[in-house]
C-alpha cells in the first residue's frame, strides 16, 4: 500500500518541536478524529520521523514531506493546523536524527506539478473528510498517479484565502491545480490561475460564474441553473407555486438563491416574502446553516414542507422521524448505469468500510481524469485544450466538458428519516 498524503495531518507539536513521541500522540489524535487509515491496517509501519516539525516523512518513506501548520485561532490549547504540504516521490530513506531538519529531496522522475485545495479541516466540514478519502482512494487504487508531485494548500473555504493559495500556487509553478469545492474559494482563486494558464478543476463549486467567466475552469458536478431548474421543475410537478425563498451568507448560498428565483421567474411559480404565505420553503446554503434552519423551522412549529440544497445531502444533516412528505435535499445525483455507483462505493468501502458520503464520487471521478492526464505525457501548455476537447473514459464513465460543464451531470431528491437520507421515487 503506497504512502498517501491525506492519510496523515501535519503539524508542530504543542511544545518541543522535535518531540517525535508527542508528534505521534497528536497525530493519531488527528487521524482518528478525521477518519482515515487505522495503523493497525496491513502494509502501514506507522513509522513517522520528525525533524524540526516542519518536515515529516510517513509511513513508507517513499514519499517525503515539507508541512507548515499554524494555530487553529481556537480558545484553549494550541493545535495545529493543516497549511501547506509539498510531496515529492523518492526511494531514499528518511536520514532524519532527531531534531535535524531534512532536506527534501527533488523527485527522480519528473511529472505533473499538481496543486490540491481544499478545507482540510473535518471538525470545520465533514466534506474535507470526504475529499481527503478520496484522495486517499485515488493514491491507493488509480494507476497512473505516481509520478505526480503534489502541494497542499488549505484555503479555508473562504475567498481570501483561496486568493492567497492561487498566487502560491502559482509561484509553486503549479501545472494544474484540483480542488477549491468552496464556490467562495474557487471564483477568487479561477481568476489568477487563468491569468496564469492554468487549469482548475473543481469536484463541488457550483456557483455559475465559475465556468461563465473563466475558460480554464472544469467542474464535476452540476451548476447552480441546472440545480436550480431542476429543483424548480420538481416543485411545479409537486403543485407547489408560491415558494418562500432564503439563503446563508456564503457565496454558493447567495448565487444559488439568485438562480432558484431566476428559475421561478421562468417556470411561471411566486416567490413569496413570508413563509406563512407559502407553499413550500426553500433554503440554499451551506451544511451546518442548513442543518440549523432545519431543526429552527420544526423547533418553531412549522410542518411546511421545507427543501434544503445539495450541501445538506449528507449524513451529518441527521436523522428524523416522520419527515417523508416534510424536508426534501437535491444535491448530485448518480448515472443509472449501477456499475458507475458501486465502483467508486466498492472502492471507499475497501479502505473505510463504510459507504461514501457526498462529493466523494464527484472527488473520485475528477481524480482519474487527472491520472489520464498525467499519464498522456502532455506539456501544462496542453492540459487546458485536452481538457475542453478530449473525452475520458474512466471506470466512473465517460467523461466531457461543454464550456467547463461536465456532460451528463445528474440531480437527485433525498428525504430524510430515521436512519437518513433516502432517494424520492418522483
């Protein structure tokens, strides 16, 4: 089993920087908490050398790491913080003593430059413990993507920040760069990397303007118009025409409000003001608000039926009883093909044993077709045109971009109850 980037969080100890002993306390703390190989998994050693704390080298020691961490800004005792990750392949061994510093050594085998960008952090989002999986997946069971060089870079699911990683990237010399599924991360950050001719491609932003305005970004899911028409239509065919509209304050929240009314607007149905004069509600954002104006609609006596949107499709959106006919989610729907599900499902299910959460398909597909990339010996001048004219054929299926739209995009309705999300028949 190969050393996996995400498999392991990076940081300083609390105290004594060198402290291997408190570097592995801390790490397993971490591991556990988000989800990822257990030690006691064959194939893992669990060996880990620490230098000053800014350099680490896991498990195998194939690969060697340069990590930054910096404090949470949290009350309480500092933790550390997932920044930034450089990996490079090497088949030396780590030559680490105790506090020395190691130098990284330069990977002997050149290939893709790839920058990965995320939220990181799973007490932050139970997404970033999806990405991370299916980054731990892809490394384990895609062939081709060995000779990538990586370089982690949290971006806070913010738009600051994704700014702030785009230019790091960029002077990282990033050939490509995967990841920002923060609609607020992804727009601020498309820019600049369009300005350096590199491509972005992005498992969940769904904000329009991310494709609209920039030609070298490529999403794996559906944009907001089409979450938005679809979920319109699905009112109309409910016979629910007067439609309570509200958002959180994120981006994706706002620009998917201002989609779903657009889309009212064209169906011919009423937004309403007042959610007393409404036929159903609806309320876009992100999953902890989401989940938050669940529970503050019921806590308030409302039974009206209430549909929440795709970043609430998750488990961590909770369990109900007697919500059929109550509270819907749409979010990213799957092929009908069976086979295109199971893989992915059979593959999180051999490293996890546990069925994958949402965004963990869209992560999965977006990484084959960057092992496809890397193994198609192209230049980063050519990633951009591959992308918007080549057809990939992965074990997910085919895979095809209009204008930065992924082909064949799909929604689905989930209703939650008792043990979760289920799908609605119609």
């Amino acid at each position: 089993m190969q050393a996996d980037c995400p498999a392991v969080w990076f940081g300083n100890p609390p105290t004594c920087a060198g402290c291997a002993a408190g570097f592995r306390q801390l790490q397993r703390r971490r591991s556990s908490a988000a989800g990822f190989l257990r030690r006691v998994q064959p194939g893992l050693s669990g060996r880990r050398h620490v230098g000053t704390g800014v350099q680490v080298c896991c498990w195998c020691c194939r690969y060697r790491f340069r990590a930054t961490a910096q404090s949470s800004g949290r009350k309480g005792p500092a933790e550390p913080r997932l920044v930034g990750i450089v990996a490079t392949p090497t088949h030396a061994r780590c030559q680490s003593g105790g506090d020395t510093a190691m130098t990284p050594l330069a990977s002997p085998v050149p290939g893709l430059r790839v920058g990965v960008s995320a939220l990181f952090a799973p007490h932050d989002t139970p997404h970033a413990r999806t990405f991370m999986r299916a980054l731990a997946v892809a490394r384990n069971c895609v062939p081709g993507l060995a000779r990538v060089q990586w370089h982690f870079l949290d971006d806070g699911a913010n738009a600051v920040r994704g700014a702030e990683v785009a230019r790091r990237m960029i002077d990282w010399k990033a050939d490509l760069v995967i990841g920002h599924f923060s609609s607020d991360a992804a727009v601020s950050a498309a820019a600049l990397y369009r300005q350096a001719g590199i491509a972005l491609l992005t498992p969940a932003a769904t904000i329009d303007r991310l494709t609209l305005e920039h030609h070298n970004a490529f999403r794996f899911c559906p944009s907001d118009r089409q979450l938005a028409g679809d979920l319109v239509s699905w009112l109309a065919s409910r016979q629910w025409r007067r439609v309570h509209v509200q958002a959180d304050d994120s981006a994706h929240g706002q620009a998917l409000c201002v989609a779903i009314c657009e889309a009212l607007v064209r169906a011919g149905l009423q937004r309403v003001e007042e959610p007393e004069h409404a036929d159903v509600e609806v309320f876009a954002g992100r999953l902890k608000p989401s989940r938050e104006h669940w529970q503050a609609r019921r806590q308030a006596g409302s039974n009206r039926p209430l549909v929440l949107t795709d970043d609430a499709a998750s488990p961590y959106l909770g369990c109900a009883e007697d919500q059929r006919g109550k509270t819907f989610v749409i979010g990213f729907g799957t092929p009908d093909h069976p086979g295109n599900g199971c893989h992915a499902s059979a593959l999180h299910q051999t490293l996890f044993a546990a069925e994958p959460h949402t965004y963990f398909r869209e992560s999965l597909l977006m990484l084959y077709v960057l092992a496809e990339l890397a193994n198609g010996g192209l230049c980063a001048g050519q990633l951009l045109d591959a992308l918007q004219h080549t057809t990939f054929n992965t074990p997910l299926g085919a895979v095809g971009f209009d204008r930065g739209e992924l082909r064949g995009a799909m929604i689905c309705v989930w209703t939650p109850g008792p043990t979760g999300l289920t799908p609605v028949t119609r």
